[in-house]
C-alpha cells in the first residue's frame, strides 16, 4: 500500500491503464455507465459542458476554460490527448492530477471494472479513464466542467455525462472507419450528444450543420448557431477578432481559424450563463482569452535562439489551418528556409494531409524530414518521405527520411530558419518534451 491508500504506484498506475489498450476502441455506452454506477455516480456531481467536433474542441476547451478562470470559478477540463505525461488529460484549474491522486483513483475504477466484468465485459483503456476523470471530479468538486469528447459522440465513453450543454465544434472527415464515410454520417455520430434538456452550440456548416439542426429540433433543445467572427488582424503570439457584442477582443491562440474557435467559445460560455451554471462578464472574458496557451497548437517555442512551431495537423482540415497559419506567421519568424520535421499514423489520411500542408507558401524551398514513431500504427519514415516527394509542392521541397524523432529534431536545429514540428499530436508530444526537459 503506497502513502496514498492504493495498491499502486503511479507507473503501476500508468501500466494497468494502458494494458487495457489490447481491448482496443470499442464505442458504447453500457461499460462506462456500468462502471460510474458502481462508482457511485461520480458524473452527477459537476455540470458543464461536452464537447464534440471534429477540430477545435482543445482550442474552445483552452479559450472557455481561461475565461471560467478568469471569472473566479474553479474549473475542471479533460483536454485529449496528452502531449508529455498522462496526468494532463485530468486538470483542475489547468494543473494536471497528482500522480499519488491518479494512482489511488486508478486502483479504485480498476476493482469497480472487475465488478462490472462478467456482465459489461471488459472496459477499455478510454472507458476507465473516463471513469477517473468523473471520480477524480466528484473528490475535487469543480465549479464547471469541460469534457472533450474522445471519437464521435453518440457511442464515446464521456457522452455517459450529460453536462447541461452540448458543443459541436464542427464536422470534417476523420475517423471515417468508425463514423462513417460522409459529413452526415459523422455529424450525426457527434450531435447524438445533444440530450432533451440541454442548450446546444454549433460553428458546423452545411450538411453538418443540418443534421445537427434536426437533432436539436428531435430533442427540443435552443440550438445557438455560430457565425464565424470578422478576423481584425495578427502577430507573432495571436489574433484580434470582432466578437458578437464585445467588438475588437484579442486571442492568445495563433491561427486565423481560431477566430471561429473563439466565436464558439464565447456561445458556450453564453450557454453556461442560460443554463444556470457559470456567468462570466466580458471582462473575465477579455481577460481570459487574451491569456488562453493549448500546448502542442500552433505551439511556439524559443530553442537554441531558433523558433519552433509545433502543430498537430493530423487530418487534412488540420493541415488546411496549419498551411494557412504558416503563411500568416512567416513574416514574424527568423529569415531562413523552413525545415518540417513530420510523422503520421498510417490510419490516418496521409496523402490529404500532405497535399494540403504542401499548399503553403512559406513551406516553399522547405526541406521535410519524415520520422516515425514507436507506435503499431506508425508509418515508416522512408514511406511518409515518399509520399512527400510524390505529392509536395511540385519539386519545390527536399523529402528525407530519419525514423529516430530525436535525431530528426536534432537534424532539423541545424539547419538555419525556423522549424515546424507536425503531423502527429504523439509527435508534437514527444518532441516537445524532449526540447523544454519534461519527462513522459
């Protein structure tokens, strides 16, 4: 028994939860709700907000978060996925779970999975996480919750909570062999999270947007409908957007896509106000997004006297606001030709993403060096190279391979411009404690 009453350590912890990775992705909802009743219902003790969408659910999780803060509210979030050490995707107030607090919770959902076992089966890795991440807020007790939903919706573990109100951030193609093949499939599996009761927000369009119109109408619930606010301007650390009744509002998230992020952000935190269950002032609002850092997004680092900008872009809409972001950021970088230092996950759609990445003036002249990781679902760094001297920029680019992610690092610092680091978020992770000292 360690000093903190479980039977685990932290790594122990750790290894437990992460063996039940052989379970694989198995979407429903009756082992998760089969767990948390066992649990004594943990869910039922914090209200707030779930969070689905294909891309920016961290970004609106950061903004609304920093906004709740600034308002005085103690406020919990579960931004997915980790980048250096588990422990980040459980936070209160933006400080990741105690590693004592982790094992003790761990051990305990781990005797409520052998409970549920016979009857339920197995629960995943992502079903006892989510488990914790309820009884880690029932012991905490947050003023508000924001929960980023893990894949869909409809079957994700986290829809076992029903906050009050329900985000669709928007809807692209990702995931396609779990959600479906087109835009309304997809959108149909993230506003399953859209329960009779709740207020419900949306930046969605088109199709999308229509499914989740009905879903809303279905379950008679005021669906708040997000413009895209008009982007002010740009610089090295962020944008200025005029939001809905707060006029010129300034972002400390980079990305001319964060303006629609920060519009979506502020309906949610409207939403919040509706329900009952956190008012924040526009000032607090200000403040709070003035302030709001997402690791790992558009990321920029000082190493060595050299800029690197770490971005996940692992989908091609992600690599879409990454292109554009490059372009909008280069005048604010140091002068030199930019090297890419990239991975990806073989399920992924590669191709998309590198054609898309590769539409980047700034990356014109690049020089890319394709890595891997030590990951089942890893492509190899000689065939993602391949890919990028097939499909990137018509010859303007020199593709090579390094499968150590830290010799590529290496090789990248180098070498003279600022360096991107992208294409995978287990990437940009690793990366990214490797340079700033943190260990996994």
């Amino acid at each position: 028994m360690t000093e903190s009453g479980s039977r685990l350590t932290y790594l122990q912890a750790l290894a437990a939860l992460e063996a039940r990775g052989r379970f694989g992705v198995r979407l429903g909802l009756g082992r998760t709700r089969a767990l948390l009743r066992d649990l004594g219902h943990p869910e039922r003790t914090v209200r707030g907000a779930l969070i689905a969408g294909t891309n920016g659910k961290g970004s609106v999780l950061a903004l609304a978060g920093s906004a709740l803060q600034a308002a005085g509210y103690r406020v919990a979030t579960t931004p997915k996925p980790h980048l250096v050490s588990y422990r980040e995707r459980i936070q209160i107030d933006g400080q990741p779970i105690e590693p004592d607090d982790f094992a003790r919770l761990v051990d305990r959902v781990l005797e409520a999975a052998d409970r549920v076992a016979p009857r339920f089966g197995e629960p995943t890795e992502f079903e006892l996480l989510t488990a914790v991440v309820f009884a880690r807020f029932a012991e905490a007790r947050p003023d508000v919750a924001l929960v980023e939903v893990g894949l869909g919706g409809r079957l994700d573990a986290t829809h076992a909570w029903d906050g009050g109100v329900a985000v669709v951030t928007n809807v692209d193609l990702d995931h396609m062999d779990r959600l479906g093949d087109t835009i309304g499939q997809i959108a149909r599996e993230k506003a399953a999270i859209i329960e009779r009761g709740d207020l419900a927000v949306t930046g969605a369009r088109g199709d999308g947007l229509a499914v989740i119109r009905r879903r809303a109408r279905r379950m008679a619930v005021p669906l708040t409908e997000v413009v895209d606010p008009r982007l002010l301007g740009w610089d090295r650390d962020g944008i200025e957007v005029d939001l809905a009744r707060m006029g010129p509002t300034r972002i400390g998230l980079r990305g001319r896509h964060q303006a629609a992020n920060a519009a979506v952000a502020d309906a949610t935190l409207d939403a919040l106000e509706v329900a009952g269950i956190a008012s924040v002032p526009e000032a607090a609002r200000r403040a709070g997004y003035a302030v709001a850092v997402w690791p790992g997004r558009l990321d920029l680092l000082a190493v060595r006297d050299r800029d690197v900008l770490l971005d996940g872009a692992h989908n091609p809409a992600g690599a879409a606001a990454l292109a554009v972001a490059l372009d909008d950021l280069r005048p604010f970088l140091a002068e030199g030709s930019l090297t890419l230092v990239t991975a990806a996950m073989a399920d992924k759609d590669v191709d998309g993403v590198v054609v898309a990445l590769a539409g980047a003036t700034a990356l014109q002249g690049a020089t890319v060096i394709a890595t891997s990781l030590d990951l089942p679902r890893a492509m190899t760094a000689e065939e993602l190279a391949a890919r990028w001297r097939t499909l990137g920029a018509s010859g303007t680019l020199t593709a090579i391979a390094e499968s150590d992610p830290t010799v590529a690092i290496e090789r990248a610092l180098e070498r003279p411009g600022p360096v991107v680091v992208a294409g995978s978020l287990y990437l940009v992770g690793m990366i990214r404690g490797y340079l700033v000292g943190e260990q996994p």
